[in-house]
C-alpha cells in the first residue's frame, strides 16, 4: 500500500457493509453489454464488494482491489471473486488482461 493512501473507512468496515446502498441491476448489465468479453471483471476500490459480488453473476471471474484489508474482511465471499488488498493502480494484474 502506498503511503499517500488515506483511509477512511477502515474504522467503519463493517457499518459500511450493513449500510451502503447496492448498485442497480442495470449499471451491472450495461457493464457486461460493453465489456470486450465476459472472462474477467476488474473491481477497483471494491470496498466490502457489493459492485464484485453482482458482477460475479455477469463475469466468470472478478479481482476486487481495495487498499483497505478491513474492508475486504467485511466483504461477501463468492467463488468466482478473489479480493486483494491493493491501491487500484496495483491490482496485480498483466496490462494486456485490462485491455
């Protein structure tokens, strides 16, 4: 994690789970209608997942950064997402898997 990160949700992780407001169904379906393919789904700045979790239901498989580990301790679990501990910039991933 880079030092310039500044963390304001790491004390509220889990309220923020319970509490922040889902996406609507139709952000995540125009998402897969324009991706160039449905292999893999790129979610960063995941914060407890719930972005990850319905693009798991359109992608076969999604890496959720976020540079907060509280919140990903707090995020729902699927199979098709692995969650990193990471800046967006870092998400571990080849340049050419983003394009």
């Amino acid at each position: 994690m880079t030092a310039t990160f500044k963390d304001h949700f790491s004390s509220h992780a889990a309220g923020y789970a319970k509490h922040r407001p889902t996406y609507p169904v139709a952000l995540v379906d125009f998402l897969a209608r324009v991706a160039p393919g449905r292999e893999l789904a790129l979610d960063c700045g995941c914060g407890t997942g719930q972005l990850s979790v319905l693009l798991a239901g359109r992608f076969d498989r999604v890496v959720a950064t976020d540079a907060s580990q509280q919140q990903l301790e707090n995020a729902t679990l699927a199979p098709q997402i692995e969650y990193r501990c990471a800046p967006a910039e870092q998400s571990g991933l080849r340049t050419a898997a983003l394009i």
